[in-house]
C-alpha cells in the first residue's frame, strides 16, 4: 500500500511519505438495513476525514466496485483485488483477514 501511494501524484503527503487512507465499507452480509447507505451518502459523510487526491484504501465486500465510483472521483481508490499479485499462492480464505 504504501509504495502504491507513494506513486500517487495528485497529493505530495501520499507521494512522499506513503500515506494514504482507508475505510471499510460492509456491503454484503451482517449489513443493517439503517446502514445500508448509498455510495453519494458515505462519500459526503467520510470526505471531511479523507484528503482529497490521497490514496483511499477501501475493504469491502462488495463485489461490484462501481458502486464506489462517487470516491473515483475523488481519490486514488485501491481494493485488495489490485494487490493480488503480491500474495498470488495465499488461500483466498484468508482474503477478509488481509483486507482488514
């Protein structure tokens, strides 16, 4: 993660320094109905916490990631999924415990 932010260059902190970001965002099971926000939501209620242009990493189980497109366009968005070639023989069993 942090040599990836490292290569981010829309903000000197993530380029220098490797910061970045990171949220999990439950989409799937053990999710409550009061919490099952839309993506325009979250955005708007986490983009005063994050640091527009950072690189945001973001757990979550849900499989269809343009459902995150509102943080696209804000951030240098990264998954486990663009990680995967790190760890290429690791069990995907253990894909939830790494994501956190």
């Amino acid at each position: 993660m942090r040599n990836h932010a490292r290569k981010n260059n829309n903000h000197n902190a993530s380029r220098h320094e490797g910061i970045y970001d990171a949220t999990h965002i439950r989409r799937g099971d053990f999710q409550y109905p009061p919490t099952q926000l839309p993506a325009e939501k979250l955005y708007h209620l986490s983009r005063g916490e994050l640091v527009e242009g950072a690189t945001l990493y973001i757990a979550t189980d849900e499989r269809n990631k343009s459902f995150f497109d509102i943080f696209k366009k804000h951030y240098d968005v990264v998954f486990l999924d663009d990680f995967l070639h790190v760890i290429p023989d690791v069990n995907t069993n253990y894909y939830g415990m790494i994501d956190q």
